[in-house]
C-alpha cells in the first residue's frame, strides 16, 4: 500500500487508548473463610438426595479452585491472606473454599433454582433479598480491607480462556441442551448481580485501570461484563461436564 494513503488511513481511524480494567475487593469477604464456608454448606444442602447437584458440586468447585491457584500463581489476581476465625488459613484450603463458595455454590444455587423457578418464584425472589441483605450487612460490619483483592480482567490469557468457554457454551447450548442450561445462566446472572450491586452499593468493589479510577459508564461495563461472562457464562461449562458423564 502505498505509504502516503497507508498514512491518512491511520489519522483517520479512531485511536483507542488501551487500558488494563481491574475489579478490586476492599471488604473483608474475600479473605472471610466462615461466610464462605456457610455458602458452601448451604450448597450441599441443596444437592441433597440429588446425585447431579452433588457432582456439579464436585465438579466446578474443583475446578475453579485450580483456576484460582493458576490465577494467583500468575498475578492475575492478588489477594489476601484467608482466615477462619481469626487463623490463617493455609493457601491449598483457601483456594478450596474460593472453588466452593465461589462456584460449588452459585452453579448448584442456579441449577436448582433453574428447575424450580416457575414453581418456586417466590423462594426464588426472597433469597435474593436476603443475599441483597447479607451482603449489605457484612460490609457495613465488616474491617474495611483495601485492596483485598485485585484481579486484572483484561490480560491475553484471561480472553482467550473466556474465548475457549464461549465456544464450549456454543456447541453445548446447540448440541447438548439449551432450555435448562439458559435457565441456569439466568438465575446465576441475576444471584451475580444482586451481589454485585450490594457490594457496589457498599463501596466494597469497585474497577481500577493502570491509569487511575475507571469511569461510570467503564464500570457498568466491566461490572456487566464481570457478573455475566465471568460468572454465568464461565461457570456455564461445569454443566456441560456433568450432563456428560452422567449420561455416557
């Protein structure tokens, strides 16, 4: 091409300034291993007399714990010390509770109320409320942390990882099944952005960039982004596994 018209092409274009997005925790839930210890209980009790649950338990709990491991290995997430009641945790326990709290319980709480919603509305409705309350309650009574936890959402491998389960989500939603796991993502998208908006209202999450505080309108979307990519969509998936297995 010759140079000249190459040159007014990129004057033309728009210029986009690229930035790092970063979803930063300053509460002190990320490293409050009781509440999620809670979360986790509660999502066994949800898998009772359910074989299927108990496996989507099993299965996305376990495997969002490696995630994390890999995410905190690599500092795509740096975060603090987890405690039990006042001890430390070790780092492997730690991880176990963020893969059971932070999946185990929103894939199980999303599949069983993906079942039920056109009968159990109500429930359905009323525990988003009292998560809404939960949530406020901690961060009003809560040790403000800053900075307790700090994940960057705009790195290659991070993209590329979400690319991967886009495509899984595809052909499972049009191979495997579509009404039931559309439902789950659903009840998950609403339970992420209830307690999002708690958080948010809390002054307990909020989104850096690596050149200063994020706009409102770039943290309604990286927010968005966070509560159905990051959560419904990526956990999306572990349904897929265990639809599978249970069905070979």
């Amino acid at each position: 091409m010759n140079k000249r018209i190459q040159y007014h092409i990129l004057n033309v274009l728009p210029k986009y300034d690229w930035k790092n997005y970063y979803i930063v925790r300053h509460g002190a839930f990320a490293t409050n291993g009781e509440i999620k210890t809670i979360f986790s209980f509660f999502a066994l009790l949800l898998c009772y007399d359910n074989i299927e649950y108990f496996y989507l338990f099993l299965t996305s709990s376990f495997i969002w714990s490696c995630i994390e491991g890999v995410l905190q290995i690599m500092n795509i997430r740096k975060i603090n010390k987890m405690f039990f009641f006042d001890h430390q945790i070790p780092l492997f326990f730690s991880l176990l509770l963020q893969g059971t709290q932070e999946a185990g319980f929103v894939c199980v709480y999303g599949l069983w109320f993906a079942d039920r919603l056109f009968t159990h509305w109500r429930l359905f409705l009323l525990s988003n409320i009292a998560i809404f309350l939960l949530v406020l309650k901690n961060g009003y009574n809560c040790k403000i942390q800053k900075h307790a936890s700090i994940r960057c959402i705009t790195t290659q491998n991070s993209l590329l990882c979400l690319t991967g389960t886009g495509i899984i989500n595809i052909y499972g939603l049009f191979y495997i099944e579509t009404y039931r796991p559309l439902l789950m993502c659903l009840c998950m998208s609403i339970l992420g952005s209830v307690w999002t908006f708690g958080q948010v209202i809390m002054g307990l999450r909020c989104v850096e960039t690596d050149k200063g505080l994020a706009s409102n309108e770039e943290r309604f979307a990286i927010l968005s982004f966070d509560v159905f990519i990051e959560i419904a969509c990526a956990y999306l998936p572990f349904y897929f596994i265990v639809h599978l297995f249970l069905n070979s």
